[in-house]
C-alpha cells in the first residue's frame, strides 16, 4: 500500500532541540519545605505547563495557561512527603493545594476510629512517593507528539491492606489536555475498601469575581441543611469576592449527583469571561459517580475545588455502614479516568457552556 506523505508541521527543519517546542524535564527541589522532593515540568508548547509532584503522588501543583495561573497553592506550597500526615487533621500541613491532590486509597473524609483502625483526613496516597516506571518524551523528527510519565504508589503495611496505584500523565505537543489514568490494584491476600477523590483546586486569576462554576445534578449538603454558600437563595455556581466570614476554617460543601451525558461521560468546570478562559474536567460516571464542590473564599485563601469521587468524603465508617464502601477483592483492580482542559476559543468555550450550563 503507498504511504500518504506526512503533513509537514510548522517547526519543521527548523528545531535542533525538540525542548525548544516542549517535553518533560525532571528535577529535585533544593530549598524550603519542599527541600529534596523530585518533581516533573510538563510543557506542551500550547501555553498549558504543569508541575507534577513525582514524591506525592504524582500529583500536579502549579499549573499554567499562558500568563494566567490555573491551580490554588497553598501557603506552603509543595512540601515533602510526612509518614504522619495520616494521623488526624495532620494531612492539612502538607496539603499544597495544586491543580490535583489524590485522596484515598481507602478513606476520603474527615478523621475517624472505629473497630477497623483509626484513619486521618483523606487518608495516606498524598504523602506517598512513586516508583517511576517511564518517561517518554515526544519525538518531534518522528511526528510522535505525545509525552508521559508513569509511576506506582504503593500505599501498603503488613496484614493489609496493600493497595498499588499506578498513575500515567501524559499530554502531546500543542495540545491544552491532562490525561490522568489510574490504576488501583489489591497487592494484599484480604479484600481491601477502597475509596478515591481527586482533590483538583482553582485560584486566582482563573477563580475570580464573576467567574462561573459549570457543574449540572442534584445535590445537598454534608448535613443535609441549607449551607451558608449552598441554599436555594443564592448563587452558587458565581464565585464571589473574599468573604470575611470564610476567615479560619470557613468553608462550604455541597454533594452532587453529577449529571452524564448519553455516552456516559461527567464534565465541570470554571469559566471567566473576563480572561476568555474555561477549564473543564471530564470523567466517567461509572468511575467516579459523585463531584463535591468545596468553597473556600477567605481572604488570602480565595479557592474552590471541583473533585470528583468514588464517593463523598464521608469517610470510610459511613460509607461502610450505607454500603456504599467499596471493597476490592485479592488481585482485583479497577481504572480511573480524568481529563482537564483548557478551552481559550469562543467556539469550544460557547460549546462547553452550552452543554455543561448550571
């Protein structure tokens, strides 16, 4: 069969170093609390670069579109790793924020004990370095364009559970995409629980006055009362300025049974018209069936997260005792999906809004 000529692309013969366009570029922090974590830098020569944290689990921190910040970092930032961050709200001390915090592998909630054992805030994968299986870099000469990372994270103990997550992000040349696919497998000889939140965190200039949160389904509050932020008398997909009130540990939460399209495919997201910039999150619903839309709008720390779930973040006794806690049985795995987009043309922003309206 006679091969079809290659479509010439615009860097042709005119590149002696395919970084010039983009690729990954590994490296290890060397100061502040972050002193000695290994990290990946993501460029896809779109505008989009990202930071993946290769000693949290392979979580991504700061991330780019352009000049704008897409991600909320918190006022540590990227630290390393702590054993004890398990141990009751101990997880919010190295909690850099980011465009993506994993929760789990077998608790997402606040602290709790109970006959099973005692589990922190959100559980151990955050403070869990990688195993780094491959980097592939994109092979411009060749036309091969896509790049990637892939890592196990072993959150495991003697008598169990043994959970393995195994994580490939990946992005290609001139694409504003993050593909996240996972992998949680059951290393142990015992059924395991299991449970998983993608903790994905939006700042400032992204977030801001006037800014809209996209996300469709019912959806109710952690105590099944009106909120202060999520009642039926106010707007809660406009983000508002910095409220006094939200100062401290002010905050509010809201549940949702996240709507799917006839493929079966979830999407949120953020939009501000004033920076022509939307970023939409996509995944399955057979995945991750509930979204929780954190709000957090304290003066200096101005976030909202967008996280998808195997669950709310109940915790692992509740999820137990309404079963709907999940276990995986020895050898037994299940996949993950999420995909985060920047959308900067009228056409795809307008496209997305009008299928992902509030």
């Amino acid at each position: 069969m006679e091969e079809k000529p290659s479509i010439a692309q615009p860097w042709a013969g005119k590149l002696s170093n395919p970084a010039q366009l983009g690729g990954i570029e590994t490296a290890v922090l060397d100061n502040g609390l972050g002193r000695g974590t290994r990290i990946a830098w993501i460029n896809t020569g779109s505008g989009l670069r990202y930071k993946v944290v290769l000693d949290r689990a392979m979580d991504i921190a700061d991330a780019f579109y352009q000049q704008h910040s897409l991600a909320w970092l918190s006022h540590g930032g990227v630290t390393s790793p702590q054993a004890s961050a398990d141990q009751g709200m101990n997880w919010l001390r190295t909690f850099s924020g980011g465009l993506l915090t994993t929760c789990g592998l077998t608790h997402i909630g606040g602290p709790e004990a109970d006959e099973y054992g005692e589990r922190g805030l959100h559980g151990r994968i955050s403070n869990t370095s990688a195993e780094i299986e491959s980097v592939i870099q994109p092979d411009i000469l060749s036309g091969q364009l896509d790049m990637s990372i892939t890592g196990w994270v072993k959150q495991a103990q003697v008598f169990g559970p043994s959970l393995e997550l195994r994580r490939t992000v990946s992005s290609s040349i001139g694409s504003s995409v993050i593909h996240i696919a996972d992998k949680v497998i059951n290393r142990g000889n015992t059924p395991a629980p299991h449970m998983l939140l993608y903790h994905c965190n939006f700042g400032w200039p992204l977030v801001d006055e006037g800014a809209t949160l996209l996300w469709r389904g019912d959806w109710q509050t952690p105590s099944g009362e009106p909120g202060r932020i999520f009642n039926q008398n106010n707007d809660f997909h406009k983000c508002p300025a910095p409220l006094d009130e939200h100062a401290g540990i002010g905050e509010d939460v809201a549940f949702i049974d996240v709507e799917a399209d006839e493929s079966g495919s979830c999407a949120c997201g953020v939009h501000n018209p004033k920076l022509n910039l939307a970023v939409a999150l996509r995944f399955p619903k057979q995945q991750m069936p509930w979204l929780t839309n954190w709000q957090h709008w304290g003066k200096g720390e101005y976030v909202t997260g967008l996280e998808p779930g195997t669950n709310p973040p109940i915790g692992q006794a509740k999820a137990r005792a309404n079963n709907t806690l999940i276990f995986l049985e020895p050898g037994e795995s299940r996949e993950y999906s999420l995909e985060i987009e920047v959308l900067n043309d009228e056409s795809s922003i307008n496209y997305f809004l009008n299928n992902h309206l509030t």
